[in-house]
C-alpha cells in the first residue's frame, strides 16, 4: 500500500479505474482534475477526511489494489487535526475571494444566454462579447487571479502540486480568452462559442475546487501572521481596482436585467 499511497493520483486511477469512481463517491473530483499529479497520500489532507471516512476510503482502495489481501492502512499524519468537511468558515482574506467568486459566478451564468443566438456581425452581439472579455480580463484575471498567484500563493511552496493544478487552470482560461479574441477578429462565430463555453465549464469547476478544497486546506495551513500579510496585501489591491470592481459589477447586473436573470445574492 506504501507504495501506491506515494504514487500521483493519475497514474493510481490508470491502473484501477475502479480507484476514480471510489473518490467520485466521496466527492473527492480527482477524475475531473486535468493534472492530477497529487500523491494519493495527499488527498486525505488536501481533502480534509474525517479519520473515520479516511479509514473506510483506504480501505475500499485498498481492497481495490490488492483484491486478496488484507492490507494495513497507514494513518495518515495531518495538521489541526482534521476534523472532517463540514460547514467551511474561511478566514477574512479567504472570505474576500470567496466572494469575488460569486461575482463571476454571476458572469458565468450569464454566457449560455450570451452566446446563445450571438451573431458576431451584429453590433450588439459584438458588444457584449468584448463586454465579456473585458470583465474576464480585468476583474477575474488581473484582479482576481493575480491576487491568488502574486499572493495567496506566494505563501505556499509553488512545486507543490495542488498549486500547480490551479495555476494551470488559470494559464488554460488565458488560453480561451485569447482565442475569442483571436475569433472576434476573424468573425468565427462559432470558435468564439466555444471558448466562452469552454472558459464557463473550466471556471466553474476551478471555483467550486477553490471553495471546497483549496482554501479550507490554505486556511488550515496558514499561521495567524500569514493571515495577516494576505489580509493587508488583498485590501492594497481592493484599493487599487476600486473602478474595476464597480465597472463590473454594473457590467453583470445590466447583463441580469437584459436576461431577466434572478440576481445572485
Ligand atoms: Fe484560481
Ligand atoms: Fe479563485
């Protein structure tokens, strides 16, 4: 078992698929993730188990790796004791990204409306398409992106591989924004669809694995002072996008009220 606990995810779920549908199970979304290069020694921390479903997860793993066995399961050594998922309460700088979220969970919701009859010739459809690109660029991507890489992340050992994972996300969603650009430019209509589709499936799964597992596992790991530092450097950039904040909250209300979408609160 010593052996597979110190192998990467990916390489585990290839070997026995059975191992990806377990962790589904468990809504641990290590199938969904596109690096999956985290030991599977790590997910029980990453994931925050209580020691009672982490003995029942290794178990059922085990029992899939070794079939005719009777393996020992190591416990797993983990920081704050790991009290198990329940209700997340995120420190203050978390709680800030968390809500920034949900601004641009706002804005994903509202792109199957915009790309739904968008015709790139047509002005306004054109419009709101950079409307789009603009609030990507500049509040989720300079604002809050930046804010997670030049930061929050700067606080944790950037080799580790849960951060390679949400950074990858990150360079994957520039990756879509450049092509609708690229697309808006050459009026190919349906590239710009599938981008904005793309950008709105990628974005939403990175949120929920922040919420869920990034940030409660960051908070668990982060001392009093860490907090502190994140605190003072989040409230600098607050400051500094003060007129992008409230340019694009406007911008996902107008798109509300076009859409008669019920407001996110
Ligand atoms: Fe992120
Ligand atoms: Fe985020």
């Amino acid at each position: 078992m010593e052996r597979y606990l110190n192998k990467g995810i990916k390489q585990v779920i290839i070997e026995f698929p059975a191992v990806g549908s377990i962790l589904d199970e468990y809504n641990i979304g290590c199938t969904l993730c596109g690096v999956g290069a985290c030991l599977l020694k790590d997910i029980v921390e990453v994931h925050n188990l209580s020691p009672e479903e982490e003995r029942e997860l290794m178990g059922r793993i085990s029992k899939v790796i070794y079939p005719d066995r009777v393996v020992e399961i190591p416990v797993t050594q983990r920081k704050n004791g790991g009290a198990g998922a329940g209700e997340v309460k995120y420190s203050p700088p978390m709680q800030g990204l968390v809500d920034e979220h949900t601004v641009i969970k706002r804005l994903l919701a509202m792109i199957p409306f915009i790309i739904e009859d968008m015709e790139v010739s047509r002005g306004e459809d054109r419009a709101l398409v950079l409307g789009t690109v603009d609030f990507i660029r500049s509040y989720a991507d300079r604002y809050h992106h930046a804010k997670e890489e030049d930061i929050l992340f700067k606080e944790f050992d950037e080799n580790l591989d849960i951060i390679k994972v949400f950074n990858e996300d990150h360079k994957i969603g520039r990756g879509h924004v450049k092509a609708v650009i690229e697309a808006l430019e050459t009026g190919d209509n349906r590239s710009i669809k599938e981008h904005l589709a793309g950008y709105r499936e990628l974005l939403k799964g990175h949120i929920k694995r922040e919420d869920e597992v990034l940030y409660p596992w960051m908070d668990r790991n982060l001392s009093t002072s860490q907090i502190g530092r994140l605190f003072a450097g989040f409230i600098n950039v607050d400051e500094q996008f003060r007129e992008v904040r409230a340019k694009q909250g406007a911008f996902v209300k107008t798109l509300e009220k076009k859409y008669k979408y019920e407001e996110v609160k």
